[in-house]
C-alpha cells in the first residue's frame, strides 16, 4: 500500500495549508501571553542593541527569530530608560517584564502590531518545522506514514498553541529534531562532511533550548549501541563525536554569543551574573562561571553557561503549580503522564495503543536474532524510541512541572513510530476484506482527531479531551500554560465593551498591560487584601482563581485559599476559557 508522490505532495500541502490557517486566524485573537512578555522585547533587544542582558536563561535563536520581523516596523526601544540601564543595583529576575511592558505598552509602539508580527515568523517557523518532519519521514519510510505523521502534526493541539506563539518551545523542538536526524546521518556514514553537518546543526539545537543539553547522553548512549550492533570500533567513533560537540561550540555557540554581548558592559554582564547564578547548588561551576565573565576573551561563553546554570537552578528549585485541587512547588510524578493523557485527542491514545500492541506482538512472535536483525536494519526506529524513553523518564524524574509544552520534544517522534506501527499492521493482515476495514478504521479515527483539533479553534492552548471533560472543565486539571496564559483579555475588552462596563476589578495572568488598554475602568483585584468580593463586575484569571482555590500539597508553605470568598457566587460570563466575570450585587 503507497500513494505516488504527486497525490502525496498534493495532500501534504492541504494539511500544511490547514495548519497555517488555524495558527494564523487563532493567534490574531490571542492576547499576549505571559512569556511572550519577556521574549518579544529581548529578542528586540539582541537584533538592536547586541546585548544580551535580558532573559538569559533562554539562549537567544528563537527570540532572534521571531524578533527579525520587527526590525521592519520603526520602533522606539527604551534604551535610556532606568529599567533598561539599571545603574543603581544588579537587575532582578522580573526586569526582563517591566522591560517588555514598556517597550510594548510605554514608548509610543502598537503592541498588537509587534505581537502580531512576531507571531507571524513563529508560525512560518512552525510549519517549516511540520514540512521537515514529513520529507525526513517520507525519505526514511513512505509516503503514508508520511502523510500520517504530518497528520498528527498539523491538527496537534499542543503545536498548534505553542507554535503561533512567541516562546521557545516549538523552536527547541525543531533543534531536537534536526540534532537527531543529523547525528544518525553522522553514525551511519562518519565523514567529514557529516562531522561538520551535525556539529553545525547540534550548536543550532544548543542555541534554541537549553534543556536541549539532553542530546548529549542521548547521543552518547545511541553511538554506543550502533557501535556494538554493527561491531563498530568505538575509539573512532567517539573522537569523531567529541569533534562534533567542538565544531557546535566553537563554530556556532561561540560567535552567536560574542554577537551578542558585544555592547553588553563587562561590569554590568558580570554584576548581572553574580546575581543570576549565586544561589546555585553547584559552587565549582558558580565560580568558573564568574571567573569566566571577568575574562574578556570568554565573556561570550561565559554568558552561555551562565543561561545554562540558570536553567539547571530553575530545575532544581521547582516551580508553583496548580494540579487537581493541590497547589505545590515540587513536583509530582503524575504531573507529565496525567496531561499526556488529557491534552491529547482521545483518538491518538486509541491509534498509539493499536501500534503499541502490534509491536509487543511482534517481539513476542519473533526470537532474540531475529529482533537484532530488524534493529539492525532500523536502526532509526530504536534510537527515536530511546529518546522517547529516555525524555519522559527525565521529565517525570525532574522537579519542574510547568505544562504539556515541555513534553513536546517527544511529540514529533512518537507521531512517527505511531504512524509506522499502524503502516506495519496494514503490511501484516494478509486478507483483503479485513486490511481494507483497518485501514477505514483507522482513516475514521484520523478525522476524529482532526475534528477535535479543528472544532477547538481558536482555544488551543485551553484544550482538554473528554477524559478531562473537555475543553470547558480542563483547567480543574491544570492551568498555567495548559489553559491559561492570559490568552483571551482581547475577549475581556470585547465583553466590557459590548456589556458597556465603566469599573472592573481585574486580577489577570498574562502579558498584556490592563492599565493600558482599560485605563480608569481598572481597578487591581488583590484577593490576598480582601476577605469578600468587591460590588459590581469582576473579572479572574482561572489561573490565579484555582491557586486561591487550592489546597496546600504537603510541605507547601505559603498562603493559600484567599479565593475562598468567591466560593459562593457563579461567573455570569467567560472570556473565552480562562477569564471568569462575576457580577456582584
């Protein structure tokens, strides 16, 4: 069973096109988000005044990206303001957000004219990213598993929230997937020209995330294996692989960096690093970290590891969050796997299930030469399954739980072993009557999960399937970036327009500036102030409700239950999902 290329590219590009058209008509309804905050205005920051003090902790390619547009627009970037020049003391962590806020909102820009714009190169960066996948996976298989992949990808909830947004997610994962693909190229055919290809593109993967670290023991645990399957020497293989690693710092890393440090003062780089990284529990790396800054020539890699230290204390120290009716700073072990399930399209579960059974299957049916052979011959296929495994086991053990987002590197190559697994069933059922109602069976639940998909438009970043109890009861699972990221206060101004409202107490989670856009309408909502609402309208981010709303996980020792006055009245409206309105009498 195979479709000829012509049909193949045809429907590759309809899918393609269908995902650029719900990215794009979602994201113009979309609010800034809370990260966007920070990341549109620095990547402004690096392409304008080639210094990098702002959101260090992320490496600067896809704020770089989505920033470029913007270099188009003639805008004003507060340079001379305090919050940028920051003489008096070491800049805090929340600089980087009173820097956005006036640069979007207080120098005389149109803040939903650089949100848009810079929205636009996520989203062309998104669907580069969905056509990659599918000629990688049509080169190595067919052009049915394929299409199947690109399926899966092009109504993905998950990519279609975060990939028309200005964050890192989406780009981390377009840098895993060329990483991977790049360095089985390499492991296959060791050359030269190989070596510089995957040293190349695995500095580019280093420059998106820094999370993205993880290629290293992937990669040494997948040479190793290919080594001893194909009883390869190994010295060789791991010289060629430490020349990879060197090529992707010294010829990529490296002068990004120095790009983009150049007017970075030197005392400010190094106050700023001080004051980012002196908590950290490894005191070494603090001090070679320090000492680097202070040497002009390592200044660039300095600021590098500085962002990688930063990442790995964030890490360690964990981070807030609401999940089913707890509120807690470490982390549970429930967290990934739970929102695996409810943010997927029930239908995915089921096709993921139907794979995963024919494969034990298959192994049960086959002896141990037998299965070595096969491996042999698809090598590709286990090295993708080991960094399945090997990321989800990293991401349960891990102490920050923040959203589904951070799962998405396992995304696009679960979507190929699913589509290869379903592909192998069709091969293996011999009678003609049975193949073809697999295969009706299967194309059924594909447009169930494009259905899903398409009839969640324009709330992607809210979805929830029916396990959860849909979209509407999601965020008793979990809020933040999995249902509210301050996406839907357009819909607020829209509401209090149309209700013509003259006062509202506003508590919001998100990017956007409600001073700005609601001037003397917004009163501030401070719930940890008050014991009972205030009259007339109100408005809650679902974000900030269930953490007022939440009870207290073990060893959780901050405040909690503020939002218990608010227990007894019921919102008269939404602001798409995430924005309750009450209306006080």
């Amino acid at each position: 069973m195979n479709l000829n290329n012509k049909v193949t590219n045809v429907i590759a590009s309809i899918l393609l096109g269908l995902m650029f058209t719900t990215a794009f008509f979602s994201m113009k309804g979309d609010s800034l988000t809370f990260d966007e905050l920070a990341h549109v205005s620095a990547g402004y920051s690096y392409l304008t005044q080639q210094d990098y003090r702002l959101n260090p902790e992320h490496p600067p390619l896809a704020k770089d990206i989505t920033a470029f547009p913007l270099l188009f627009l003639n805008l004003n970037f507060p340079s001379d303001e305090q919050v940028w020049l920051q003489e008096d003391s070491a800049p805090a962590w929340w600089v980087q957000f009173d820097l956005g806020r006036e640069f979007l909102y207080n120098s005389d820009n149109n803040p939903q004219q650089i949100i848009f714009w810079s929205r636009l190169a996520a989203i062309i960066m998104l669907i580069f990213f969905g056509w990659l996948i599918f000629q990688w996976t049509r080169k190595t298989t067919n052009n049915v598993v394929a299409l199947t992949t690109l399926t899966f990808f092009a109504f993905s909830p998950t990519f279609l929230a975060h990939g028309r947004l200005t964050n890192t997610d989406v780009g981390a994962v377009l840098g895993m997937f060329l990483a991977v693909t790049c360095w089985l190229k390499f492991l296959k055919q060791p050359t030269w020209k190989n070596i510089l290809l995957a040293g190349l593109v695995f500095g580019l993967a280093m420059l998106f995330k820094f999370s993205l670290i993880l290629l290293i023991p992937f990669f040494v645990i997948i040479t190793l294996l290919y080594a001893f399957l194909f009883s390869k020497p190994i010295l060789p293989y791991l010289t060629k692989s430490l020349l990879v690693g060197l090529t992707g710092f010294i010829l990529v890393i490296w002068p990004i960096y120095q790009l983009h440090v150049l007017n970075y003062p030197a005392e400010q780089q190094l106050r700023d690093t001080i004051a980012d990284i002196s908590g950290h529990p490894i005191p070494a790396a603090k001090d070679m970290v320090i000492w680097m800054t202070k040497q002009e020539p390592l200044r660039a890699p300095a600021q590098y590891l500085r962002g990688v230290l930063m990442a790995s204390q964030r890490t360690a120290w964990g981070n807030t969050t609401f999940f089913n009716g707890q509120i807690s700073a470490s982390s549970w072990k429930t967290y990934f796997p739970s929102l695996y399930l409810f943010k997927i399209p029930l239908s995915f579960h089921l096709l993921s299930l139907l794979a995963l059974g024919f494969s034990l299957l298959w192994l049960k049916r086959n002896n141990k030469k037998e299965i070595i052979n096969s491996i042999r011959h698809n090598f590709w296929l286990i090295a993708l399954l080991i960094w399945i495994i090997f990321y989800w086991l990293i991401s349960i053990a891990g102490n920050l739980n923040i959203g589904i987002r951070h799962l998405l590197p396992v995304f696009p190559f679960t979507y190929i072993l699913v589509s290869f697994g379903l592909y192998q069933i069709i091969k293996a059922i011999t009678k003609e009557k049975i193949q073809q109602t697999f295969i009706l069976s299967v194309f059924l639940l594909l447009i169930l999960y494009a259905a899903s998909s398409l009839t969640t438009f324009p709330h992607y970043l809210s979805y929830y399937n029916e396990l959860a109890g849909g979209t509407v009861n999601g965020y008793k699972t979990a809020v933040d970036s999995n249902y509210d990221w301050g996406q839907d206060f357009y819909r607020l101004l829209a509401f209090i327009e149309k209700e013509n409202i003259d006062k509202i107490h506003l508590d919001y989670f998100g990017g956007e500036d409600p001073e700005y856009w609601l001037k003397e309408k917004y009163v501030k909502l401070n719930p940890k102030e008050i014991k009972e609402p205030p009259k007339g309208w109100l408005a809650v981010s679902v974000n900030q409700l269930m953490g007022g709303l939440a009870e207290p996980a073990p060893g959780f020792d901050q405040e909690t239950g503020y939002y218990n006055w608010l227990r007894n009245y019921s919102p008269v409206a939404k602001a798409g999902h995430s924005i309750f309105i009450y209306k006080i009498e």
